[in-house]
C-alpha cells in the first residue's frame, strides 16, 4: 500500500540554524500539506500546497518557514532560523484531490528538537 | 478562532464494552468531519469521515454527526485493548485548513 514518507525521522539543530524537513507523497497525489504537533498539544495546520503554490497557510506559517516542491517527488518544509518553540513533530500528508472532503494521508513525522 | 473541542479523557473502558468519544466544533461553516486514531509518538491514522447528519458505521466503528448541534461522536463497539490511544476529533470548512481537537485518550482494559 503506498505511504507517506518522511526524511529524517528525528533532527537535533541549534537555535538559529535552518532546517530542512523532506516528505515524500504518495506518488499519484497533487496536494501537499505540513502539520505540526507540539508535544502533548494539538496537531496544527502549517500549509497546503497545490500546482507549485501555497493555497493556503495558517498564521503560524510566517516568513521563516518556506515550502517547496524542488522535483517531481520530493516535498519540502524549510524552517530558516529555528527558534526553541520550533520543537514539535513536523507530518506531512498528502491527498489525491483537494477540497473540504478529500482524505489526507500523514507520514510518521518528523521529530525536530532545537537546542 | 475556529474551535474544536473534545473531552481530553482518560476515558477508561472494559474490553468488549462500547467506548463512546465525543467532539464539538464552533464553525457553523464545516463540511467534513474525521476521526484519526494517533499512537503515542506515531502519526495520526484516518478511522473514519462523514459529512452528512445521521450515522455512518464502519466495522466496529459509527461516527455520527449532528450539525445542529455542532456534534460528532464515534462509538467504538467491542472495545479492544489494541484501541488504546488518543482519538482526534478534525473539522474542515471549505478549504484545505483542517482543525483538530486536542484528542480523547482511551484505555481499554484486558
């Protein structure tokens, strides 16, 4: 069964320093999103990504984080200068079609820990 | 602020009992209702969607959904101690932003 993958399942990084968080879709799939979930708190919408654009972002999502579809099966969160609050687990998931009815498929996440 | 809120539990239920989970939302707007099962340290895991009033039965599993009264609950029958987790309540309008509860821990008891 196809599944979401995402690289690397847990990141160490100093306060300041830009990370990169990579996903890999389910191949068929066209739309892309990146959650968050603080330890012990909700999972956060971060941002939706459709044809090379964001359609939409939450209020969290602020000038230092950036996606980006870089190839035909690589999907990307930078997160430019990482603060200690940036420490979460960062899913990824995608669905085949959009809108308020699709099915999104997460990943196991990544564990981002800013020192 | 568009809200979804959900008993944080633990709700504690005997093997082979029903286990009832409930979640309310404050967008009159929403249009689709999920239920994610999330292990501890894992990632969310769809159990089921509805949309429409009224129920919908999968397995072991009937969501239902009252829009009315801004109500989703999910009833898990024949509880077994493999259900133990935190089930996420999620709601999403008209567009890709998908809002979540902070969850309902269940524990089903061997």
């Amino acid at each position: 069964e196809p599944e979401v993958t995402q690289t690397p399942s847990h990141q160490v990084t100093q306060m300041g320093q830009e990370v990169i968080l990579r996903c890999v879709p389910i191949s068929n799939h066209l739309y892309f999103y990146w959650y968050r979930q603080i330890l012990g708190q909700k999972v956060e919408f971060l941002v939706s990504f459709y044809n090379n654009e964001i359609s939409e972002k939450s209020e969290i999502f602020d000038d230092q984080f950036s996606v980006e579809r870089p190839d035909g099966s690589n999907f990307t969160l930078k997160i430019r200068s990482t603060k200690l609050e940036d420490s979460a687990m960062y899913f990824c998931a995608s669905s085949e079609v959009g809108g308020p009815g699709e099915t999104q498929y997460f990943g196991p996440g990544t564990r981002l820990l800013v020192l | 602020q568009k809200e979804v809120e959900q008993n944080s539990g633990p709700l504690s239920v005997p093997e082979g009992a029903i286990a009832s989970l409930n979640c309310t939302y404050s967008d009159r707007g929403s249009q689709s209702f999920f239920w994610y099962r999330q292990y501890s340290g894992k990632s969310p895991e769809l159990i089921m969607f509805i949309y429409s009033n009224g129920d919908k039965e999968d397995g072991r599993f009937t969501a239902q959904l009252n829009k009315a009264s801004q109500y989703v609950s999910l009833l898990i029958r024949d509880s077994q101690p493999s259900d133990s987790a935190t089930y996420l309540c999620a709601v999403r309008g008209g567009g890709f932003k998908t809002i979540f509860g902070a969850g309902t821990r269940l524990f089903v008891k061997a």
